[in-house]
C-alpha cells in the first residue's frame, strides 16, 4: 500500500503532527480562561488545563452574603461551571486544528 519513502513521510508527518499538538498543550496549559457570576461579582481564572489560578470576590457580595452563604456558594459554582466550559471550548477549538481532514474517530489517537 504505502512504498518505503511513502510510509516514512507519513511517519515524519505523523512525528510532526504530535510534536505540533504537545506545544499546543503547552501553550493551553499556560492559557488564562476567567469564569464569572452574578455579573462579574465573582470571578475565577484559570487555565485550559484547569489549574485554578485566582479567585476574587466582591467585597459587596460578601457583605452580602454574609446572611445567606448558600447564594455565595452558588455564585462561585457557576463561576467554576463557566470556568471549565470555556477552558474545554478553548481547548477543542485549539487541538481541532490538528483532526481536520482526518477520517472518524482518527483525532481520538492524538489525545
């Protein structure tokens, strides 16, 4: 199917292909995503590889909360929820540079 020069480039390629997607993990690991709540009251950042890098909370909403822990609580987890949900379009958006073109199931091989 393939000859000896034919099967060699699709290995460099392939060699290629994932030196290519470890410096993209590399450059997600080191991109910041921020999650917010409550209109920006509560606000997480952190990376595409979800390392949680801060936290802020507005001193207003813990004044306010300050009777009623359950609101803040919610707010931080959605926070978080937002949080993830951009790392992860952020990340697919990245990495589905490297499976365009590829038959079916093909990008799971280069997770």
């Amino acid at each position: 199917m393939f000859g000896k020069a034919g099967l060699g480039g699709l290995m460099q390629q392939a060699q290629k292909m994932q030196e290519n997607i470890k410096k993209a993990q590399a450059e997600l690991a080191q991109t910041e995503v921020v999650g917010e709540a409550g209109n920006g009251l509560v606000k997480i950042t952190g990376t595409c590889n979800h390392a949680v890098r801060a936290v802020h909370i507005s001193p207003d909403l813990i004044a306010e909360a300050a009777d009623d822990a359950e609101m803040l609580e919610d707010l931080v987890l959605a926070a978080l929820t937002e949080l993830h949900d951009k790392a992860e379009a952020t990340t697919a958006e990245r990495m589905s540079q490297f499976t365009r073109g590829l038959p079916p199931g093909m990008g799971d091989f280069f997770k």
